[in-house]
C-alpha cells in the first residue's frame, strides 16, 4: 500500500484471472522468482525479476494480514464463547486491550525509553472511552428495555384485570408462587 492507502497495481495484477492464479498458486507453492518469470513470459507478457519480487512481496504481505485477521476473529470468538453475555463490541474491546498490553510488556527496557508515551496514553485513554461508552449504552438500553417491558406488564395486567379478573388473579398466584422459590 502507498501513503494514500491505494492497492498498487503491478503487472501481475494485471494479467487475466487464470494466469494470476496460477502465479499466485506458485507462490504458495514456493516456485523461485525465475520460474514465476519464465512462467509469465511464456503466457507472452514481459516481466522483470524485480517486478515479481514486488508483487510476491505485497501478496506475502497480504497473506499475513489475512492470517491476522483470522486469529483476531478466532480469539474474537473464543472470548464470546466464553463469556456468552458479552456482545461483539465488548468481545473486540477485550482483544485490542490484550493486544495492546502484549505489544508493551515485549518492548525493551532501552526502547521504551524512546517510545512517544502521549500517544500511548492517547490511545489508552480512547480504548477506555470506547469501552465506557459501550457499557453506559448498555446500560441505558438495558433501562429502556426494562422500563418498556414494565410499561407493557402494566398495560396487560391493568386490561387482563378489568376485562378478565379470574384470568387476572389465576397469574398473579402463578407469578408470586413462581417469587417465592427464587
């Protein structure tokens, strides 16, 4: 990627579908960059060693971003199975934090001392409001689900009790029965 964050474009990238698969599989496949070359000279497009070594470079690159992005979602999945009332919000919050303390406790000691700890810090404090903010929302949808599910409750039981009262007091000895256990 470029400053701009732009996908470069090589030769490769260029060439149709099943050439570009095929040089992706020798890749894979380990093939040294001559054969990759001679590969694509053969299917009549020009190509220096360079050019290859550059794209092998970004689609090596591109592999390990995935492979990352793969154990983030896996230990991303992990921490929702284990804490199943945490959301994928909450799941993401916890793996960045662990990330983040990981990354520090394997500086050295002479790096740290190099380190721009504001921006540290900076970035410390927008995970904790990030994750502040999360549990704040929570907590107000979980009020707002709360007080709508009392609102309904009363709405049912002041009609069940005006328009059915045996129905009504059946469920009222149902739910202080059902009280009393727990």
């Amino acid at each position: 990627m470029n400053a701009l964050g732009n996908r470069k474009h090589s030769i490769i990238d260029g060439l149709e579908p099943d050439i570009k698969e095929t040089v992706d599989e020798m890749i894979r496949a380990g093939f040294t960059y001559r054969e990759i070359v001679d590969y694509i000279k053969d299917t009549g497009t020009e190509i220096s060693i360079g050019s290859v070594h550059r794209y092998v470079k970004h689609f090596r690159e591109s592999l390990e971003r995935l492979r990352v992005s793969q154990e983030n979602f896996r230990a991303l999945m992990e921490e929702i199975n284990r804490y199943p009332d945490i959301d994928m919000a909450e799941g993401i919050l916890r793996i960045i934090s662990s990330q983040v303390l990981d990354a520090v406790s394997q500086i050295p000691t002479e790096e740290i001392k190099s380190k721009d700890f504001d921006t540290l810090v900076k970035s410390a404090v927008s995970l904790t409001r990030a994750a502040a903010y999360k549990r704040n929302a929570d907590i107000k949808s979980k009020g707002l689900l709360e007080n709508g599910a009392d609102q309904f409750k009363t709405m049912i039981f002041d009609a069940m009790a005006k328009e059915r009262p045996e129905l009504y007091k059946q469920v009222r000895e149902f739910l202080k029965e059902k009280e009393e256990k727990l």
